[in-house]
C-alpha cells in the first residue's frame, strides 16, 4: 500500500443497517500515520458505526476498507455494557486481548496511572478483584480508557471519552494526547477538550453519505462549515430569485405568440437544470427546537428537604450530615470529585429512599438517567413516547417528537437501537411529556450534539419545578440559574 493512501482509507464504500437508514454511499477518505482528528456529525448519523466498520465489527456493503498491515486498532467505547458489569478489574482488562496475558497486573497498574485512577495503598490489595459496577460512571469511563490503552494500539478510537470525567480528568486526559504520538480519532461532543489537541474533522454529511475532511482545530472548523452552510442558503437564495424572474418572462412570452414561444420553451429547459443546480443545504446544522418542561400545576411550595446523605469517604459510605430545603422554582447543584457518590445519590433520591430525603407527597419526578437505563431498550420509541404522554393524542406526540429531531423513521425502532445521543433527546421529549414537579439530572449534556446544548440549557434555566443537577461541564452550567451548590467533598460524617 503507497503511502498516499494512509493508514485508514476508505475507497466507495457504501453501509445501511436497512433500506430506510444509510449511513455511507460511496464514501472515501483516508488517514495519515499520527493524524488526531474529530468524527464529528449529528446524532444518529452513524459515527460511532464508523468506528465500527474501522475495527472489523462491521462490514461494508460495498468498497474496500484498507488499513495499513500489522497495524493494532483499540476502541475505548461510550459504555461499558450491563453484561460485563459483573466482571472484576483484572477479567476487564484480561478481556481485552484475544490471548492470555500472563501476569498482567503490572500492566494494569501502569495504565490506571495513566488514566488517574490509582487505589490507596489500603485498596491496592484488593482494587482488581472489585467488579467494573463497583465503580461510579467517571471511574467507569476511566476504565473504558484504560481498557483501550492498555493495548498499547497503533490507531486510537475514542468514542466520547469526556463524559462522566471530572475537571481533573479531563485535564489529565488532554495532556496524555496532546503527548500520544500514534493516531487518535475522537468522537466528542466537547468544543474545548477538542480544540485543545486535534488537527481536523471528519464530517459525516448526512445527506452525502459522505466524510469530507477540514484541515484545522475544532473550533476553526466549526466555523468553516457554518460558513459553508451559509454560502450555500445565499447561492440557494440566488437562484430561486431568478426562477422567479425567469417564469414571469415566461408567462409573458408564452402570450405573444410566435418565436416568443420558442424562447419561453428554453426558458423553461433553464429552469428546469437551475431547479436540479440548486444546493442541497446540509443538515447536520439542524437544532432541537426550543422546548419547556412544565411541572404539574400542584406542586407544593417546598418539594425536597435533605437532612443528611450517603457520600463515599475513604472509598466507604458514611452518612454525612447537611441541610438542604429546595422549594418549587429552585434549582440546586450537586458537585464533587468522580467516586464520591453522586449518581447513587441521584438515584437513591429519585427512587425515593435516600438516606435523609423528605420529599412532598404527590410530586412528580423526572429522572434523567447519565446511562438511560431507565428507559426500556425493548420497546420502540413510538411507544415510549405514547406511554409518557398525560393525554394520549399521537399527532401531538408526534409534534414534540419532531422538536427532538426523532422523525418517523425511528418511530418503530427501539430504543436500545437508538444512537447515544439519540436515546439522550428521547429522554428529554419524555420528560417534556411527563410534566415532572422535580426534576433530577445527571449529566444530561452526555453524548448530546453541542449545538442542541443551549437550547437544553435555555429549557432547564426557565423550569419552573424544583431541580436537581449533576454536571461537570461548566459552559452548560453557567447558563443555567443555580440558587443553591451542594459540595458533597465538604460534608462531615455523623459520628
């Protein structure tokens, strides 16, 4: 293979799941040995099966996929799936390699210093015999780093390694790839982590089928295809104009008669190859539209008191002492490091049997789940949308469905098919259905389109209901009104 072609090249391949979902038509691109590039393209558009058909899990319909010989891929995936829940630390990473891997646990130490996840000399003992569910969603994405790491691969696939990562984290994992000299593809919904170590995007064009490649960082690229999009409305907007134009002289000249006829026919052949010159205006630039969720109209004046809560100290639960009353209309943010506690937390006041929790009787709650395990993955979205609903009227489900982007071609999926971030506006069109009096969130920015991010934020600062969030993503937060902060690394243990 020349050296041209790259380390990955994709040479007119062409994939759908089905009929009615194409993914690729005739697709080329390829990447340079030691590229760090951005996937990037709309929930749903299939980035994370561009991964897929990279690493040999999927296979093109047609056209070649060619990766450079005696190459090693590694994919550090969004989730660690429920099945591998119960393996230990040391099956998790013994599992990453098709061979046995003997004495294995130095390299198991070695790469969760990298990822900064190292046991206290008290834990190290028995931290690779704890099952991976053990562990809080940022320590479980430390893991699914590290399990990609730890096979020490030619090629790098990231497919959304900031979510459920602290500030530390994040950090920590920006200047290990700033430093990584192999190649790095990233699937990230995070401007900043991106703009701080790529050197262009892969942008999967949903109408195309195709991956163009933008040379630049993410936020200079970000802005080449905003451009891009609105060169293409005013050429667009151009045109029209003069069909315009042209079919007024056409009406005019058909009504004298004559060699005026003929003229008004080729106008009419002008027209009609001006029609199929118009641009298709891409669609990845599509946004959720504005939503509110509104609470039922009985929500008591005060909705949650909080007298005290489970926090992990010394990597044990204590119950730890505070004083929280979060009346209707107020918003409080949870914060503290990853393993501390805060999505048990989360679920535990959701569930309603939170150590301390006093909450009103008859208030509603939304819960936002960060891994949407409260939605059945067996039913289809149709009816996960239907059975929320307060008044079952299908044409207006099916309006605010739209506003989420979830069209009638995913209707009759379901809903462990949906993509991520697809499944993360399906959360959100349910809870604008399910008028919740409180409304519990952890870490909803997860695998969300950032242009869909400050119409979320917009919707959550202007909810009217009393709200519990979760997030470690700053810019989001700080559009948001936020009356009180919960630190939960300040609490101290009841004696």
């Amino acid at each position: 293979m020349s050296k041209a072609q790259g380390v990955i090249s994709f040479k007119r391949v062409s994939f759908e799941y089905d009929a009615t979902k194409p993914i690729l038509t005739e697709a080329d691109f390829s990447v340079r040995r030691g590229a760090k590039l951005t996937l990037m393209g709309q929930n749903g558009a299939g980035k994370s099966t561009i991964f897929s058909l990279i690493t040999g899990a999927l296979q093109p319909e047609e056209g070649d996929i060619h990766v450079e010989p005696r190459i090693t891929i590694a994919l550090a995936r969004q989730m660690i799936p429920r099945e591998e829940l119960s393996q230990t630390v040391r099956e998790f990473f013994q599992n990453c390699f098709t061979e046995t891997v003997y004495n294995i646990d130095p390299k198991i130490d070695a790469v969760l210093e990298v990822v900064n996840l190292v046991p206290t000399e008290k834990q190290q003992a028995t931290f690779k015999d704890r099952t991976v569910g053990s562990f809080s969603g940022g320590q479980q994405a430390r893991l699914l780093l590290a399990s990609a790491l730890i096979q020490e691969p030619d090629i790098l696939l990231l497919d959304e390694p900031t979510n459920n990562l602290d500030s530390a984290g994040i950090a920590h994992l920006t200047e290990f790839l700033k430093e990584y000299r192999k190649t790095v593809l990233v699937i990230s919904h995070d401007a900043d982590f991106l703009n701080a170590f790529t050197h262009g995007v892969l942008y999967l064009n949903t109408q195309k089928r195709q991956i163009e490649l933008f040379q630049g960082n993410y936020h200079k690229v970000v802005g080449q295809i905003a451009a891009q999009v609105e060169k293409e409305k005013r050429q667009n907007a151009q045109l029209q104009k003069q069909i315009k134009a042209d079919k007024e002289k056409i009406n005019y000249f058909s009504n004298k008669g004559g060699k005026m006829r003929m003229v008004a026919k080729r106008m009419r052949d002008d027209i009609a190859e001006a029609e199929e010159n118009k641009i298709d205006v891409r669609q990845e630039d599509k946004t959720i539209r504005p939503f509110t969720i509104e609470p039922h109209s009985d929500v008591p004046l005060e909705v949650v008191q909080l007298d005290s809560v489970k926090v992990i100290k010394n990597h044990e639960p204590k119950d730890c002492r505070c004083d929280v009353t979060l009346q209707r209309g107020q918003h409080l943010r949870i914060v503290g490091p990853n393993g501390i506690g805060k999505t048990t937390l989360l679920e535990s006041l959701a569930g309603g049997d939170a150590t301390g929790e006093h909450i009103a009787a008859g208030v509603r709650i939304g819960y936002y789940r960060q891994d949407f395990s409260n939605l059945d993955f067996n039913a289809t979205v149709f009816d996960t949308l239907m059975d929320s609903m307060r008044e079952k009227f299908e044409e207006d489900m099916r309006s605010i469905a739209a506003g989420f982007l979830l069209l009638s071609d995913v209707m009759r999926t379901k809903v462990g098919s949906l993509s991520e971030g697809q499944k993360g506006l399906l959360a959100f069109a349910k809870l604008t259905m399910e008028q919740p009096g409180l409304l519990i969130l952890d870490e909803p920015t997860n695998h969300i389109n950032f242009r869909h991010i400050p119409v979320i934020a917009q919707a959550l600062h202007n909810y009217k209901g009393a709200m519990i969030l979760v997030s470690h993503v700053p810019d989001f937060v700080e559009q948001i009104r936020i009356d009180q902060t919960l630190d939960l690394a300040t609490l101290k243990a009841k004696k």
